[in-house]
C-alpha cells in the first residue's frame, strides 16, 4: 500500500485553489509533477500522506474543488 495518495486536477489554477484549501485546513501536502501515466491537462498534482486521503477528499468536495481521481 502507497504511502502517499496524489490528487489530480484538470488546471494548475484547480490545482492550487486546493492547495490554499489543503493550508488554510492545516492539512500537510506537496504540489508535484502528475505521473506520467495519468492523463490531465495539467502537470502538477497534490501529494497527501494516505491517512489524510479521506480528510482531503472531503476538504476538497466542501470546498468545490473537483479532482479527476487520486492514486
């Protein structure tokens, strides 16, 4: 199992409009390059700790942030 779980946006702007949500919520994470193979317009992702995938999936839907998935 990953230790850490990368969500994936459609823009960098989505991007990070979750990483402001991700820092206000005191949530620990780290903007990275999208896996090659994972398809997105985009080339950056949000890297969490897998303890806080359910935390931040939450943070992200209460706030209107939509991903394209987490792997």
């Amino acid at each position: 199992m990953s230790e850490h779980k990368i969500f994936v946006f459609k823009t960098t702007y989505v991007t990070f409009k979750a990483e402001r949500a991700l820092k206000k919520a005191g949530i620990p994470y780290k903007i990275v390059t999208k896996p090659r193979d994972i398809s997105s317009d985009c080339g950056l992702a949000v890297r969490v700790d897998a303890g806080d995938e359910a935390a931040t999936a939450s943070l992200l839907a209460e706030s209107g942030i939509e991903t394209l998935g987490v792997w």
